[in-house]
C-alpha cells in the first residue's frame, strides 16, 4: 500500500511541476505580447514623424526662402540622421516581429522561458530606440522652430 501511496504522491508532484511549467510558459509570452501591444502603439508617432521629417527634408528649400540665415545644409544633414534613427527603430520592430515565434510547442519548459526571456529583453531595447528616436526628433523640431 505504501508504495502506491508514494506512486502516486509522485505522479501528482510531477503533474503539479508540469501545469505550473505551462503556467510559467504562457505567463512569459504574455508579457511579450504586452510589450509588443506596448512598443506598437508607439508606432503611428514614429510613421508621422519620419513623414514630418521626409517632408521637411524636402522642402528643405522653402525653409531657406522663409529664413535666409538658416543653414539649411546642416539642417538637411540633421534631419536626415533624425529620419535614420526612426527608420532603424521601425526595422528593428518589423524584423523582430517577422522572427518572433509565438508557438514553443516542441520547447523544453526551459528553452520556452529562455526564449521568451530573450525575446522580452530584445523587445526593451527596441522600444528604448523607439523612445529615444522619437524623443530626440520632437525635441530637435521644437528647438528648430519646425513643428
């Protein structure tokens, strides 16, 4: 009788650890998939802004027009850098998201949390590229008197 006891005390221990190995599984992707929802809401301002800077740069002649001191050769230049730096920001999500592999099945509880580890933390710093591109934009448009 005991060991049927221990039998099966360790097959409810084992099916313990497994539902909360998926639990730790499915609680990962989810936080991927909110920063995901997270860093695509700032999308549609890093689209306005690249389409702000695109056509600033130009125009970048009637600007010249409209204030004959400016140096609009630096201007250009800066612009352009700004409209980079958004651009690989987009990239960068885009690529992520194309990679990005929802579907662990096959994984090792393991090479899941791994994953999902891994996938959070490429995430962060595409959504600080994002933050810092758009940021860094905003504030060079209000500095510049072009927004």
């Amino acid at each position: 009788m005991t060991i049927n006891k221990t039998l099966f005390f360790l097959a409810l221990s084992l099916c313990i650890i497994a539902c909360q190995q998926k639990e730790n599984r499915k609680e990962l992707r989810s936080e991927v998939i909110k920063l995901h929802d997270e860093v695509m809401a700032k999308n549609s301002e890093v689209v306005n802004l690249q389409m702000t800077l695109d056509t600033l740069i130009r125009n970048v002649d009637s600007l010249k027009k409209a204030n004959p001191q400016r140096d609009t050769a630096v201007l250009k230049k800066d612009l352009i850098k700004l409209l980079e730096r958004l651009k690989i920001a987009e990239e960068g999500m885009n690529e992520w998201m194309h990679a990005f592999e929802p579907d662990t099945e096959g994984k090792t509880e393991d090479e899941a949390s791994s994953y999902f580890q891994a996938e959070k933390k490429k995430l962060q710093r595409i959504d600080s590229l994002y933050d810092e591109s758009r940021e860094q934009t905003k504030a060079y448009l209000k500095k510049s008197a072009l927004k």
